[in-house]
C-alpha cells in the first residue's frame, strides 16, 4: 500500500486536511500510515495463515501461497 492510497483513504473516511493545524495533521498522518501499516501485516497474516490450514495434499502450493503473502509487506 503507497502513502497515497492511505491518504485516499483516509479522505474516503472522512479524515479531511485542515490547513488551518497542518503540523498537527502531519503528526496525525504519520501515525495513521503506521497504523495502517499494521492493519496490512495482520491481514496479510491471517491470510497466510489459511493458507497453513490447508488440506497437507496440496501443501506445496500452500506454502508458496503463505511464503508470497507474508512477503507482500517487503515490497
């Protein structure tokens, strides 16, 4: 996810710029792309971990899936 699609969303959310407390914005900003940093690790590891429960016939492709989700935060 690319800090402008956090600041998209967050304007979606209704989370608006108020140029009037730009510096407090700012400081608003930074911990809402860490948060949202931390709402894509965990859902990318829920994610994975589904791929973990699946059936052991096909684990070969399960791993693959679960080792290519977890590494899509890396990019």
């Amino acid at each position: 996810m690319e800090h402008d699609d956090i600041i998209r969303m967050a304007d979606d959310a209704g989370l608006t710029y108020d140029a009037v407390y730009t510096d407090l914005w700012r400081g608003h900003m930074c911990n809402l792309i860490r948060f949202a940093a931390l709402v894509a690790a965990a859902e990318r590891e829920e994610c994975a971990a589904l791929c973990d429960g699946i059936d052991r016939r096909y684990i070969n492709q399960a791993d693959k899936c679960a080792v290519a989700i977890r590494t899509k935060g890396d990019e």
